[in-house]
C-alpha cells in the first residue's frame, strides 16, 4: 500500500481522498484551517461535475441539498440576451446549484466515515524531492510519502516550488456575494442575470437549501471591480442596495429586507502551470487551473481531476495495492496529459468570456450580439452549451466528453 499525503481539505482533496482510499491506498491529507467550513455561496454543478459525483456514490445526497436549474437567461435592460437550456442538449442534463457548505460537508463526511487520516490546523508548508519519494512539512514536523497531492487553492505556495513554468495572475474584477432565503421567488430553477454593458452583472442562482436555517435560498453576486469593493464593503448594505436598485428592484428590496444576510467579497486569479505533476508530487483543482467562475466550471473541474488522478493510479497498479515509485511517477505523468486539453480549453473561453462580462470595455453590444445571433444557429448554440455542461473538448472537438471521461 503506498501513502499519500494531500495538502488541502477542499473538493479537489476530499474527492482524491475518497477515490484513493477506495483503491486501498493509505490516505492523509493536511488541512491548514482548523474548522474547514467553507465561506462563500452557491456553486453550480455542471452535468460533467454530476457525473464525477455519480462515480463517488454522492449524487443523491447532493441532489437532497440543491436545486435543479433548467437554464440561464441574461438581460440587457429588457432585452432578453441569454437564453440557455441544458435540456437542449440531453433532455435529463441540468444543473445543480447547492451551497459550498453542504457539498464540502457530504465529500467530508465521506472520506472521514472511509477512514481518511485528518490532519486539521496543521497545513503542508513544504515538500522535498528525495529517491522517488516526497518529504513532506508540515506545521507539526515531517514525514516521507510515496505521493503529494498538492490540492490547496487559487494562492497554493506549494505549486510554486515545482520546476514548472506556471504564472498566477489575479483578475481585476471580484464580486459580492450574499446568501438570501425566499420561498416564493418566480425563478426557483433559473440562474437569472441583469446586465449593464460588460461593467455591470448581477445574478441570482438557486442554491437548494440553505446549510444554517434549512430554508431555500438563492444566492446573490454583484460583479464588481477590486478596486471598488473595499468602497462597498464601507457603504455597507445600504450602499449596496441603493446600487442594486437601479439594475434589479425586486432584488433590492429582497435584499432590503432580509434578515440573515452574510455579505462576501470573492477574489479570483488565473492560474496556469505547464504540466501538472513533477516526479512523485501531482497538482489538482484551483491550485492547478484556477479560472474566474465566469464559466461556473471550478468545482466541476476539480472533481474531473479527481476521477482522473484516480483512474491513472488504478492504470498504472493494475489494481494492486503494493505501489512502487515508477508506478506513482507515471500515473501522474498520465493525469498530466490527460487533462491537458479539456483545462486549456476552458483556460481559453475563460479568459476570452471574462472581460465580456467584467471589465470597463465597451464590449457588452458585442457579447449580447453574439449570444442572440448564437441562439439562432444550432450548431453554434450546442457549442456553448456543451461549454457550459463542462463537456467540451477542446475548440476543434464537437463531441460531448463522455461522461465517464
Ligand atoms: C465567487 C466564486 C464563485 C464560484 N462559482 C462556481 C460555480 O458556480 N461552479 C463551480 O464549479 N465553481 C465555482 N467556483 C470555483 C470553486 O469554488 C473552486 O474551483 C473549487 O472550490 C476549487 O476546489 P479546490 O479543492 O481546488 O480548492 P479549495 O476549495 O480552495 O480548497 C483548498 C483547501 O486547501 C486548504 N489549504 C490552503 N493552503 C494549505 C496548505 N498549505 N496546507 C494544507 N491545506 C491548505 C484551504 O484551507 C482549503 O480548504 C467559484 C469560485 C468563486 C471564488
């Protein structure tokens, strides 16, 4: 059996941390916050990610906690400009949206009912290369794993001790975030946006339940600048309602009105590397590929990751426990090549759809043009719709990814 350390409790972590221990690995992952309960809102479960969580048994449980999305629809003013069905592709595809809370909560309870060795308040704060294996730091001293699977997020310090050329550039743009429950909201299966050229975005996703009153809950995000968002945070709710009133009325006066609302800023980066592995240490999820949640990809993308570590170890083993160094290096070296083409393909559309929808631009015409004309032309609109259900390719491929990859 070989040991595998996996510095990071995220989703990216505790998927690994399930699918190895499953193949009879020993499994401990470092955590470095003491009580992991993810901040933040609702993430949107593409059918690609559904299918990842299909295969770790946990769809059901997931599906008990959120809210099935039929589709997405933008406006410019009134004008209608988004307008996108899952069903259009496959007639049982839709999203989930859920709450980071609850999705964290049903993978953790999962690894930890599997036997998973958790190490919490005590992150890894390097690693060493040494005959094939890794020395591990960690808060606490050290240790000697057969693997490092680096799985600790946007701003990992660990991935910037391979000898991979990578680059992590912060995006000029953030967003507000808050929580909001509501009963009888007309859109409960609808992620609806509002639009004001590319400077403005405001959304409302469906999120399931909400993890601390059991409510349904929608979640809000308000688009913003960094450079503005400590000026919001200073205005308050009462800055930020005044704002949202001029785009959405109704959302507003929710807003206005809610009791339990936690307001949050979210920050993203770009983070590209050249390879995903190095030796007997392998990157996965957001440390690896983080990308702005334009695409609503980042979740999906690191329970793909997950799948593939997986299936590459169980190649390379033959489904035997007894692992040797060779054996990790090239399962890693295959997760690496494996998921080239599908990150860099939504690295790409990230990075080309981002400024379309945050930045000061004059580029919203252009956007809204294009996804009307889109809607129009079938093949085009499957493109983007296949983008979205985390199910492209690469640019040139026009087949769904199969969705047991
Ligand atoms: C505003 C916003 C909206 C989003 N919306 C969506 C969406 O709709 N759909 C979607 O799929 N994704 C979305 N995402 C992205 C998604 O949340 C991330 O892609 C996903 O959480 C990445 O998982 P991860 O496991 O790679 O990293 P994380 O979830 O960030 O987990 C990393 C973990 O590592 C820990 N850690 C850090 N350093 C160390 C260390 N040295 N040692 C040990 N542990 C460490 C951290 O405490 C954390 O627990 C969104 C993100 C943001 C910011």
């Amino acid at each position: 059996m070989a040991h595998f350390v996996i510095a990071g409790a995220g989703i990216a972590g505790l998927a690994s941390a399930i699918l190895l221990t499953r193949q009879g690995q020993k499994v401990s992952i470092f955590e470095q916050v003491a009580d992991p309960i993810p901040v933040g809102a609702g993430l949107l479960l593409q059918p690609s990610g559904q299918a990842m969580l299909d295969n770790l048994g946990l769809l059901g449980e997931v599906r008990e906690k959120a809210a099935v999305v039929h589709s997405l629809e933008g406006y410019s003013g009134s004008w209608k400009t988004l307008d996108l069905h899952y069903a259009s592709v496959q007639q049982d595809w839709h999203g989930l949206g859920i709450h980071r809370a609850h999705l964290h909560q049903i993978l953790w309870n999962c690894a930890r009912d599997l036997g998973v060795t958790m190490h919490l308040g005590n992150g890894v704060s390097d690693f060493e290369l040494h005959s094939g294996q890794v020395l591990v730091h960690h808060q606490l001293g050290e240790l000697v794993a057969d693997g490092l699977i680096v799985a600790n997020g946007t701003r990992s310090s660990l991935r910037d001790r391979l000898q991979l050329k990578q680059r992590h550039r912060p995006y000029p743009w953030g967003a507000y975030w808050a929580v909001l429950d509501k009963e009888d909201w007309p859109f409960p299966h609808i992620l609806m946006q509002r639009y004001r050229g590319a400077r403005v975005m405001l959304g409302i996703l469906p999120t399931g339940l909400n993890p601390l009153t059991q409510k349904t809950c929608y979640s809000l995000f308000w688009s913003l600048p960094k450079s503005s968002l400590d000026a919001y945070q200073q205005a308050g709710m009462v800055g930020l309602v005044t704002r949202i009133a001029e785009i959405w009325p109704e959302v507003a006066d929710w807003l206005a009105n809610s009791t339990q609302t936690t307001v949050a800023v979210a920050e993203y980066a770009d983070v590209r590397l050249s390879s995903y592995h190095q030796q007997a240490v392998v990157v996965l999820g957001d440390a690896a590929h983080a990308m702005s949640p334009q695409l609503g990809q980042g979740a999906n993308m690191a329970l793909i990751d997950a799948t593939v570590l997986a299936q590459c170890l169980e190649q390379s083993t033959g489904g035997r426990h007894d692992v040797g160094p060779s054996q990790i290096h090239e399962a890693f070296a295959q997760f690496s090549t494996r998921r080239r083409r599908h990150i860099a393909y939504y690295q790409m559309a990230s990075r080309i759809m981002t400024p379309l929808y945050q930045s000061h631009y004059p580029v919203g015409w252009l956007r809204d043009i294009g996804t009307v004309a889109g809607r129009h032309l079938p093949a085009v609109y499957r493109q983007y719709m296949l983008t979205l259900c985390g199910a492209k390719q690469s640019v040139w491929d026009l087949r769904a990814l199969n969705a047991n990859l």
